[in-house]
C-alpha cells in the first residue's frame, strides 16, 4: 500500500461536471505531495449498476488510502458523508478542498 494515496471524495450525482471537478481535484492532490485516488477514473461508469454499486467500488478504493480529499459541496452528497465518515472511523487524515484552497492563495 502507498503511504501517501488520497482518496478524492465528493458529489457524483446530478452534477454534470463532476469528472471535471475531480479530474481538477488530481492537480491539488498532487501539489499536496499526494498520490490521488479519483474514483471517477478508477471505477467503471457502467449504466447498468446502481448506486449502492458504485459505493462498494469506490469504498474499496477508499480503504487503500490515508487521506480523504473533500471536494467542496460534498455535504450534499450522501455518498461523500458515508466516505467520510468510513475516513474518520479509521483514522485517515481529512483534507477539505475550501481550506486547502484559502491556503494557497
């Protein structure tokens, strides 16, 4: 296991730029010295699967890194709250996205 994968979490569902917004996400993982996990490369985007689907997937990925990155707006994304909480039950380190970004400006 890499000692430095961050996973990047955030709302999926009913967004249509969010493999944008996570493919931008990569850039701020990777200045952070970071390995990112996206998991809208990572996981399939089979038509055919449902949402719960998706989550074992992506928790898979999660449970392989140390960090969580959180996109902003990932307080309305039920699946983002599960990954977080999954995060903060086993001790990873949580970066948000609006403090990182304050940070570097």
């Amino acid at each position: 296991m890499h000692e430095k994968n961050c996973y990047i979490s955030g709302a999926i569902t009913n967004d249509p730029d969010y493999f944008n917004k996570f493919a931008f996400a990569e850039y701020e993982v990777y200045a952070m010295g970071l390995r990112p996990v996206n998991p809208t490369r990572l996981v399939p985007m089979n038509k055919d699967w449902n949402w719960e689907q998706y989550m074992r997937e992506d928790l898979k990925h999660l449970l392989n890194c140390q960090y969580i990155y959180m996109l902003r707006g990932w307080e309305d994304s039920y699946g983002a709250k599960v990954e977080l909480d999954l995060a903060n039950t086993l001790k990873m380190k949580v970066i948000m996205q609006s403090e990182y970004q304050q940070r570097v400006r």
